[in-house]
C-alpha cells in the first residue's frame, strides 16, 4: 500500500528531470500518472514524444499505472482535455503538478519582448490553464455530493523568491508563481483544495545551464542534487495525509525541507503626520538598519 493508493495526478513537463523523478515516485506510492510532456527543447522549441512514452513504459513495466499526454498546456482547450484525459483513463484527478517550464537566460538590459512574452506565457499561464480546469472538475463533484481531497502543486523557484542575475522574466514568473499560490489556498480550500508551491533545486536542463558548478555531482556517498531528493516531499503535498497543509512554499535540496517565511512587515515609523520630503531619509536609514537583512540575489557577490 502506497500514500497515493487510487489517487491520479497529473504531472506537467514529466518527461524528465524533477518532473520524470515526480511521475515514478507518484507511481511507486500507487498513484495513476498522467505524464504530460510536449517534448520541447529548453528554449520551448520542437516537439518531441517518445521520452513521455519512456516514462509511461518505465512505470508499466514496474507495475504502476500511467498514461502519456502531449497536450499544451498553454492552451485552453488542450489543457481541458488533459483533465479529461486524466478522468476517462482513470475515472478521476485528485493531483495537480504544474511542473513544466522553459528559461531564456538574459541580462536584463539585453532582454527581449519575445524572451519575456514566451516565459511569462509557459510558466504563468501554463500554470492558469491547467489548474483552472481542474478547479472546474473539482468544483463539479463537490456540487454532485462528492468529496474532493484535491491538491495543487505548483512550482516556483529560489529564482522568484529572491531574484537570480540574468534571470529577469523567469524570476519575475516565478515570483508571481507564490503569490498565485497564497491566492489559490485561500480561495479554494471551500472547495476541498489546497494549493502549495515548491522552490526545488536539483539537476536539471536548466539548472545545468545556469548553475553548472552546483549542480556537478560532487562523487560523495548523497548526490545532493539528484532530482529524485525532491519527490518525496512532492508525493506527500499529492497525498491524502497533507489535507492540514495549503499555502506554503516549500524550498527542497537534497534531503532538506524549508518552508518560505514569506513577505510580512517589517520596523515600521509613524509620524502622525504628512512627511516633510527632507526628513524622510533619515526615517529610512534607521528602518533599513532595524531589518533582518534580506537574501542575496542569486548571482551577486
């Protein structure tokens, strides 16, 4: 008996790395995987199957149950029908992993509007489109008289939590990625959902790309940046156990679990009156010196 008995899930970009790593960890806990993958390059180009098909035949031979999805998730309709998918072949969704993503590594005075359009349009409306539709699916059954115990699990990054150089438009998305969480968990646990987002960091395309000395492995006895470090605490958000657990950004590396402090206020002056401009500064120095000093973006001295 896994924590996932019975339990499908959907899994975006699952053809490889943190997502390949969630499909046959959701699959080895008894879960029914829908491995939805589009097969593109880590630019967003080219289409590509058969390493979804891969991952589908590595968890059938291992006697789970799964199915591979091509779909967009991008797109509105194609999205929907990644639900449908994932209810026809299994009779009904409880997990969403909105996993799937591209970077376009830029200084931001080199950015282009093509590099921010496409980024903002993988991650945050791939994000929407999918989980809108299953919000859809979940909000039906409740109405039905059943009882939904559903999840979303959504993926930002350290990147969006405190900024990484040459990484404008996918911090930026990934940013907005938590605060589109906090709003989910909120709005949505009426409905029997929650609504949870991990900042992972593991070997992957991009993060090979981007941070290639981190993610090297290091020929000690705990590969520290395996993905497979990441699933298990995905596959427990995914699982019935973690119904008590929404709104929470969980920072993952290796075998350690963090959970986000988040924005929250700081020292605060009160002059009980309208400021004169020259005094401000010195009201600001004394506010900055009273903080707990913020993280360091990433890629800064």
């Amino acid at each position: 008996m896994g924590i996932c008995d019975n339990r499908t899930v959907i899994i975006t970009g699952a053809a490889r790395g943190l997502g390949r790593a969630y499909a046959l960890a959701f699959a080895a806990e008894g879960a029914n995987v829908v491995v939805n993958d589009i097969g593109t390059s880590l630019n967003g180009e080219g289409r590509d199957t058969s390493a979804a098909d891969g991952v589908v035949a590595e968890i059938i031979a291992g006697g789970g149950k799964a199915i591979a999805n091509y779909e967009d998730i991008t797109d509105w309709d194609a999205a929907k029908r990644i639900v449908d998918a994932a209810v026809g072949a299994f009779g009904d969704l409880h997990v969403v992993v909105n996993n799937a993503g591209i970077v376009r590594d830029r200084m931001f005075v080199s950015a282009t509007l093509e590099e921010w359009d496409a980024t903002m349009h993988v991650h945050l409306r791939g994000h929407f489109c999918l989980s809108r539709h299953a919000v859809d699916y979940w909000r039906a059954r409740q109405k039905e008289g059943h009882q939904v115990d559903a999840r979303i699990i959504n993926t930002s990054s350290g990147a969006g939590l405190q900024g990484s150089i040459a990484q404008a438009a996918y911090s930026t998305a990934k940013g907005g990625i938590a605060a589109l969480t906090l709003v989910q968990a909120a709005e949505l646990g009426r409905y029997g959902i929650t609504a949870n987002a991990l900042a992972p960091s593991a070997r992957t395309r991009m993060t090979e790309q981007a941070f290639a000395d981190k993610m090297a492995t290091q020929g000690s006895s705990f590969d520290v940046m395996d993905p497979a470090n990441i699933a298990p605490t995905v596959v427990w958000l995914g699982s019935a156990q973690s119904a008590h657990v929404t709104g929470c950004v969980f920072e993952l590396e290796g075998g350690k679990i963090m959970v986000e402090d988040g924005w929250r206020e700081g020292p605060v002056v009160d002059a009980g009156k309208q400021w004169n401009p020259a005094d401000v500064g010195a009201a600001v120095d004394d506010l900055l010196a009273k903080r707990v000093p913020p993280r360091k973006v990433w890629g800064t001295a």
